[in-house]
C-alpha cells in the first residue's frame, strides 16, 4: 500500500516511479532486491476511512441510536477499525452479541 492520508502523492506517481519507489522501501524494510515476475497496480481513492476529531462521540451517538432498536446492528471498518484484523475482531463481537451463549458455550 502507497499513499493514504499521510502521503497521497505518493500513489499518484506515474506507474514506473511508484515500482522503483515501492522496490526499494522493500529492500530497505527487508533487504529484498530482486525483480518481481509481475506487478500490478491498483489505484482507489479514498479506500480506507480516516477518523476525524469526534469519531468517537459519533459512535456513541450511533450506539444510543442503535440500542432502541434491539436486533438492528452496524459493523464495518468505518466504525471501530479499519484494519482487516480490526473488522475480524468486530464481526465475531457482532456475532456473539445476535448469537447469545449459554452457561456451557453452546447456542441457546
């Protein structure tokens, strides 16, 4: 990944100078310098939530919202993490709290 809210020029680089950037952030981070057989790039804008001042509060707000309506849930990486093991993490608590557990682990 290139780019994102802190360096979004980087990933407007044309396509060659983005490979010679991104191959040598690798050899440096790892040591690897060889060729790669294949490269794809793919470019998309505005691909991962960025919170702002006030997330937080907005939440809370969803959440005083949602608990009116028991049953009706919101996850999502736009809420509590974006990161791929943010939105496992969440889904299983989304899970668990429609699926309530008995005493003994198994569904009630």
């Amino acid at each position: 990944m290139v780019g994102g809210a802190r360096a979004p020029q980087l990933a407007r680089l044309p396509d060659d100078q983005l490979l010679d950037r991104v191959r040598a952030d690798l050899k440096d981070i790892t040591g690897l310098a060889a060729e790669p057989e294949f490269a794809r790039i793919f470019r998309h804008e505005r691909a991962i939530p960025q919170y702002v001042v006030g997330h937080a509060a907005r939440l809370e707000a969803i959440d005083q919202v949602l608990n009116r309506h028991p049953g009706l849930v919101l996850t999502g990486n736009a809420f509590r993490g974006v990161s791929l093991n943010d939105c496992v993490v969440n889904a299983w608590k989304t899970a668990e709290s429609l699926v309530p557990l008995s005493a003994n682990g198994e569904s009630s």
